[in-house]
C-alpha cells in the first residue's frame, strides 16, 4: 500500500520542480503546458535555452537580439524591420529619412491643430451668433420696450440748437411674428409745439411678418417718460 501511495497511484500529490505548485501525478503533463516557470528556449534560436515561461514576452521585447522590431519612427511612416542590430543599422544609416518624416508627422500635427483652432473659432462664431439672436429676440419680443438715453441733457441742448432735433430707438417687434417698430423723439418738440413739449412718435418699419399681420397699425401704444431731468 505505501508503494501504491508513493510511486504508483496516478492520484498521488507531487510538487512541480518548475514553480513549487502541488499537483496530482496524472495532471503533471497538462500542468507542464501551462507552466508558467516552466523553462522553454528561445523561439528565434538565440542562446538562451531556458526561459521561464513567464518570462518570454519580456525577453523577446526587451532582450533577444534575434528578435524581429519595428522600427522605432514606424509611427511616423517608415516601413522597416528588422533584428536589433539591423534596426541600430538601419538607424545610422537612415537618418535623413526619419527627419523628414519627423518634419511631415510635424506639419500633419500643425495641419490638424489647425483645422482644430479653425473648428475652435466657429464655434466660437456660432455662439456669439446665436447669443446675439437670443439677445435680438428677448430685445424685440418684449411685451414692453426700454429706451434709456444717455446724456439727454446734450441732446436736449442740440435740438434747441436745431443740430440733431429727432432721436431714433433700435427697431423691435410689438410682439412675437408681430410689427416691427422703432420710437423716435423729438427733444425740443415738433412744428408748433416746438420748444414746449416733448415729442415722441411710433414708427412704422417693414418687418418679416408685414404679410400675416392686419393693415392699417390700429394699435394702442403707450409711451411713458422715466427720471426725466428738468431742462
């Protein structure tokens, strides 16, 4: 029975020489398949004879010199391989080649970084477009319209002067797909109210939806004067 146990039950514990691991007699040989300290040689026939097998992806990279690489410029085009010492040939041998293609990799980044601050800038554009569309559109469909006049007191002065005697408002719609319209006023008064009142006119402007909209303009319109200064 100990004979059985030690050397002829195909179910008897034994540890890989390789990696130390505990395994059964009869799994030994798929055991040896995959291995991982398990010594092969190398594929490209160098001298090294026992590699573990762990190891054999770092060797081929790194150290075998029967190893067939890319050319480290491959990224930049260059199409050649070779073992290690052709590729350190190759290096010597080809360096005006791999400026060039170093000048080219440069220029397509510098064509592409291009395109990029190109796309860039009409983003750009385009928000601005569409800030200044959404500004027109709170501007002109208002239900009210705000007209501040800055240096009113200049202004006045100049129309008494009879320099500049009507001011003009930006255009805005009355309402949404509705009349487009600007205010004017006339600082020092109009005709016989000249020099006594303040004038202040609605006008009429042709607009993108003239065509839905009923003519003649019948609409009330209401104009309130704010923080006016004393002239």
């Amino acid at each position: 029975m100990e004979q059985h146990l030690t050397s002829d039950c195909p179910r008897r514990p034994v540890v890989c020489q390789f990696c130390q691991e505990k395994i059964e007699m009869h799994n030994q040989p798929a055991h040896v398949e995959v291995c991982k300290r398990f010594l092969i040689p190398c594929p490209n026939g160098c001298k090294r004879k026992e590699i573990p097998r762990e190891e054999l992806t770092a060797h081929l990279e790194c150290d075998c010199p029967l190893q067939v690489i890319s050319c480290p410029f491959s990224e930049q085009g260059c199409q050649f391989r070779g073992k290690k010492r052709q590729i350190r040939a190759h290096l010597d041998n080809e360096l005006m080649l791999h400026i060039l293609l170093l000048r080219d990799a440069v220029q397509a980044f510098h064509n592409l970084l291009d395109l990029q601050m190109q796309a860039v800038r009409d983003s750009q554009a385009a928000v601005k477009k569409m800030q200044l569309k959404l500004q027109r559109c709170e501007t002109f469909f208002e239900p009210s319209f705000v007209w501040k006049i800055d240096g009113y007191r200049e202004k006045f002065e100049e129309a008494q002067q009879g320099r500049k005697t009507t001011l003009f408002s930006n255009p805005f719609y009355s309402h949404r797909h509705g009349y487009r319209v600007c205010l004017s006023i006339c600082p020092n008064g109009e005709q016989r109210h000249r020099g006594k009142y303040l004038a202040v006119f609605i006008c009429i402007c042709r607009g993108e939806y003239d065509a839905l909209l009923s003519w003649p303009f019948s609409h009330p319109v209401r104009a309130l004067p704010l923080h006016m200064p004393s002239v």
